[in-house]
C-alpha cells in the first residue's frame, strides 16, 4: 500500500494485444492511498451529493456483499495504514479528510460508505446461478462509461462495446471469475489518453472529431495518460467479487522523462487495429502524440 507520492505507471505492451493481463496481488497491497486521498474524498463527496444517481447504484439482493465489502475495507485500513485511518468502535475516523464515518450508518447503502472511504471505486460482481452481473457499484471516477448503462449487467454485456472482447477474452474472463480463490486477488492496468484531467468522465469513448489544436509540439501538456490500477478479489463469506478501480493521471510529458515507456507507447499505438483506436478515441488526436513521443523515444 502506498502512502506518499504516485507511482508513473506504464503498461504499455509492444506490439499492442488485448489480454486480461493479471498479476498477483499482494494483499497489503491491496488498496493505494497516495498524497491525493483528501482531494479525492472530497471530490467524491461532491458527487455522490450533487450526482448520487450517476455514480451509485445497487440492486435487491446485494446487501450482503456490500457489508463484507465494508467491513473487509474497515478492518484493512486500520490493519496497513493505522496513521491515516483510526477506529473507535464502530467508527472510523478518516484522518486526512477530517471525517469519522459510523460504519452502521443506515443512511447509507454499504457500498456507498466504503466508497467515501478510499480513492479506489468500488464494483460488486454476483453470480446469480447462471453468469456474472454488477449488483452494485460506487462508481464516482469513471473512465468514459456510466454505470447505468452496466448495472445488473452481465461480465459479457458490459464489455460488449470493448473490440475482440467477445471472442478473444470472454470465456477466459468468465473462467477466471468463476476459480479466482478468496486468497489469491489480483491487478491489472489499463491506459487511455484523454484530454481533460477531470476525474469523472462517463463521456468520450469512440470519439473520432479531430482536433487539429493538438500538436506534436504541445501534446505533452495538452494530453493526460490515465490508467486505472484495478483489483479483484473474491469476498470469502458471500463469494462476490470486488472489483476496485484506481485512476492514476499525469500530464503526457512525464513521459518525457520516460524515453523507455514513451517508445513503448508510440509502438502500442501504432500496432493497435484500428477499432480498438476508434475505441479510445485516438483520431481526436490524430498524429499528434505519436510525433510528439517520437520526439522522446528510446
């Protein structure tokens, strides 16, 4: 677990490939708290007051997992990083934000307090005898898609929109969600380059309008690479699994300092078929980035 600076991460594969991608996960490891944690609670406040609707939702039927998602993130925080999370009892002081959430408040759906808890979102996946479905989700940083679109979903609906994904990761995906073990959770990273350095942007995916104001001499500030650090894990007393998502951004030019990884990404864009381009809205930028991490590039 981290409690400081951000990590860069750069998880970009040469030549491109849709894979799941899966590593190990440590279980201090499990949750990333940097320098951000009180910014990000409180823009997580806003939304879930100003946009509850937009960001939470849950179905009949997922109480029970969401309270073990709570009470397995309560007992963590305090456990691995006690000097920035504090219990009395059934309350839990949130030092960096200043807040002390009672973990019985019944104003609050389960998953909704976890959520205000952690950077992390936080995606309930229940299997209901015949497939997977998101049963429940505090989804406040998305990255250009809504979660009424993907509640009570299957595993397979919510990534139709994903190119190849039905053929070439849907029955990998599936399998793994049914043998993933309660000790061995696991992360992965997945990247995107978008224009905008919001952290809510339910909006974006399959753009193709260029703009022609985004050049190779000024996509180093103009763009941002965000990649989400996302977890799963099975919940041991419901059999749910958790699927947390972590968004990571930084300016482009970091990568300037990252000749290494600035190849990396001009060689993954390059060899990325063309669906999967439109898909991330890379036309918007045309060009532009390749030129511009070519510049930099080992």
């Amino acid at each position: 677990m981290s409690a400081g600076g951000r990590p860069l991460y750069t998880p970009f594969e040469t030549p491109y490939r849709l894979s799941m991608g899966l590593m190990a996960l440590k279980p201090d490891e499990w949750i990333e708290i940097d320098d951000d944690l009180a910014a990000d609670l409180a823009e997580k406040e806003r939304l879930l007051t100003e946009r509850h609707g937009e960001v939470f939702a849950a179905l009949p039927g997922s109480e029970a997992g969401q309270r073990e998602v709570l009470e397995l993130l309560a007992a963590h925080l305090c456990e691995h990083v006690p000097g920035l999370y504090r219990r009395d009892g059934r309350r839990l002081h949130v030092v960096a934000a200043d807040a002390c959430r009672d973990l019985d408040d019944a104003s609050l759906a389960p998953l909704d307090l976890a959520g205000r808890l952690v950077q992390e979102d936080l995606c309930l996946m229940q299997h209901d005898g015949t497939a997977w479905r998101l049963t429940a989700a505090s989804l406040c940083f998305p990255t250009r898609w809504k979660l009424a679109d993907k509640i009570g979903r299957t595993l397979d609906a919510i990534h139709d929109p994903v190119p190849d994904f039905a053929d070439r990761l849907a029955r990998p995906m599936n399998r793994f969600f049914d043998r993933i073990k309660t000790d061995k959770p696991v992360w992965r990273l997945n990247w995107s380059l978008v224009d905008d350095p919001a952290l809510f942007q339910p909006d974006g995916h399959g753009r193709g309008d260029l703009d022609p104001t985004i050049t190779p001499d000024n996509a180093g500030e103009r763009l941002w690479l965000r990649v989400e650090r996302q977890t799963l894990r099975r919940l041991p007393e419901t059999g749910a699994v958790l699927f947390t998502i972590r968004i990571h951004r930084w300016p482009l030019s970091r990568l300037a300092e990252r000749p290494d990884a600035a190849g990396r990404l001009a060689r993954s864009i390059t060899t990325m078929p063309p669906a999967m381009r439109r898909y991330k809205s890379l036309p918007v930028f045309g060009e532009a980035v390749r030129g511009y991490l070519e510049k930099y590039a080992g």
